[in-house]
C-alpha cells in the first residue's frame, strides 16, 4: 500500500477511471483520492458516483474539496477549477 | 430573505450564474445552494469560485454534496451525476 493512492482523472471514458479507483481499493488502499480540474471535474463525481453506486458499495465518501489553480500556458495566465474527492470507509 | 436560496447551473455563461448567486446574498440569504447535473457540474464549481474569488470573499464553503439522480426519459432510464454546493457565512 502506498500513500498517495490518487486517480488522475482526463478525457478518457469513465469506466477507465473507474477500474483505476477500484484497482487502488484491492492493492490494499484505505483511501483513495479523485482528481480533476476544468471540464473534467464532471467526470471526476461520475467516477466517484459510479465507483461508489457499483462496485465499492462500503465505501463513503470522506470528503470533496474544490479549488482555483492558476494555469500558466506560454503567454498568459488563466484560472482552473478543480476538485478532489477522497473515497473510503 | 427566502428559505430556497438556490442556483441551478445550465449551459448559459459561468458569470451569469455568479451574479444570480451574489444577487442571493444581495438580498439578504444566509445561505446559497448552487446546484448542477450532467456536464454542467465543472460549470458550478467554476461558479462557486468566481463567486468566493472575486466577489463573496467573505463567504464560505459550508459543505458539497454529490449524488446520483434517475433520469427517465421517454424508453430508457438512465442515471445522471448531481453537485450541491453550499455558500454561506
């Protein structure tokens, strides 16, 4: 088990995600943490949900913390939205 | 001051869900409830904090909630992910 069980979550289908998150819990993870920023932060609670509706049905969620991160591209500077949920008992 | 305090995010511009909300606290709501399903969820977020960022930075988050909705549409059922977000003092 390592500490820092986090599931990056992008642009791929959900289920991706999903199987990531669950893949934490059997490697003996007591928490796991979902990651999103932008557009993806929908993706990032269908995750949560679909982790928790269908295949981890003991875990809860332990807490959901939303942020603004400043993204820098080469020559501005914009602001991000993102979230974090962390899943466990 | 309303019981209801609430603001259901769509598709329309980020901004124009911001200025519902700091219209709520204008109006004397302890509390504002930002609400959004589907894709729409990055778009409450977004909404949350440009709202405590640039115009409510007295105001807290007081607590996110996420959830799984049954959408039933004329053949099919099928389940959409839902976010609450409570601002407030």
């Amino acid at each position: 088990m390592t500490d820092n069980n986090v599931v990056y979550v992008g642009n791929k289908p959900v289920m991706n995600y999903v199987l990531a998150v669950v893949k934490e819990f059997n490697n003996g993870a007591n928490e796991v943490v979902i990651k999103a920023r932008g557009k993806a932060i929908s993706r990032a609670v269908d995750t949560a949900e679909v982790s928790r509706n269908r295949f981890l049905m003991d875990k809860k969620i332990n807490g959901i913390t939303i942020g603004t991160e400043k993204m820098v591209s080469e020559d501005r500077a914009s602001n991000v939205s993102i979230i974090e949920i962390v899943l466990g008992k």
